[in-house]
C-alpha cells in the first residue's frame, strides 16, 4: 500500500513539475539522490564520478521531464537515465583505463551472491568492532563487483541492492526479461568465481 502512495505521489509531482513548478521538481529530486547516487557509486566504484553522475542524471531529468509520458513508472524512467549514464561513463573509463577501484563510502558487512544487497548496503554497523572486522571482506565486495563487465554490474547493482524486481530491470536496461534472468544468473557466478580468486 506505501509504494502505491509513493508512486501517487510520483505522478503528482511529475505533473507539478511539467507544468513548471521548481518545488516539485526539488521534491522529486531529494526523495532520489540518495539511491541514485549509492547504485551509481556501486557501478562506477569512484565517489567523485559517482557525484557527478548523480548531478547529470538531474540535470537530464530537469532538462527532459516534459518528455516523460508516464509508459514506466518515474522511479525507473530516472534510473534508465541514471544507469545509462553510468554504463557510458564505465566504457570510456574502461577505454581509457583509468577507472578506480579505491571508492570512499562507508564501510559494510554482508556476503556475496543472494545477501549482496545486505553486503553493500548503505546500513552501517553499529558495533565498532564488527565493523572493524569486516572490513576487508566489504574491500573485496567491492573490488569483485567492480570486476564485472559492466553490463552485468548493472544487473546485480539493480536487484541485489537496489532490489528492484526482473520486469523494472528490465525497464531500465531496455533488455528482455530473459536476458535479465541469464545476465543475472552468469553475473552471481563470476561474481563468487572472481571472489574465490581474491580469497586464494
């Protein structure tokens, strides 16, 4: 039922906005840019570029707001801009290999493959000493999500830690539902492969 009045409110303020009301935009903006800078920042694995991503997502979404039909839900017409920002973004750096691995944010705990989103999710520990304690093992989170072709960083950043559903990734990546479920499935098992690699 609140994720239906969420989207309500969406809708309202989508309206608002297209019809030139900066307030609603703000609004709209401040309920996202947490999340969309935290997938970002998961699929980039660089604070600053994350923060700059974040900001040209915005910026698109302002600049593009009166062409949103309503076809996707708000939520995952932002992330599709969001994400394939991102993706660009991660081909150049890829290019030009300068992309790096050492993202600031703070530090998780958790464990790979169906717990990801618990392993990189923005809940901090309130334990300083289990904190302390798992703080290798979130560097190497991190480091094997960032080992994944980009495509299949997507795939995983979109379910297991933003959790969203097959048919919403699918929306977002502009790919089929089937090919959401096998990039999923191959990205799980390089992801365990890449991390039994590091923890040889």
């Amino acid at each position: 039922m609140r994720a239906a009045s969420i989207n309500i409110d969406d809708s309202v303020l989508v309206r608002q906005s297209q019809a030139g009301d900066a307030a609603a935009m703000e609004r709209l903006i401040l309920r996202y840019q947490n999340r969309i800078y935290n997938v970002i920042l998961k699929m980039c694995g660089n604070a600053d570029d994350a923060a700059e991503l974040t900001q040209e997502a915005f910026v698109k979404v302002i600049e593009s707001i009166d062409k949103f039909k309503g076809k996707s839900s708000f939520y995952t017409w932002l992330f599709r801009i969001a994400v394939n920002l991102t993706l660009n973004h991660c081909q150049r750096q890829a290019r030009t290999a300068t992309r790096s691995l050492d993202a600031e944010e703070p530090d998780q705990e958790g464990e790979p493959s169906q717990a990801l989103r618990d392993f990189l999710s923005d809940d901090r520990v309130a334990d300083p000493a289990v904190l302390a304690q798992s703080q290798e093992l979130c560097e190497l989170a991190k480091r094997s999500l960032l080992e994944l072709e980009e495509p299949q960083r997507a795939v995983v950043v979109l379910r297991d830690i933003e959790g969203m559903d097959y048919a919403q990734i699918a929306d977002v990546l502009s790919i089929e539902l089937g090919t959401v479920r096998s990039r999923l499935s191959r990205a799980r098992s390089n992801l365990r492969d890449i991390l039994e690699n590091m923890l040889k």
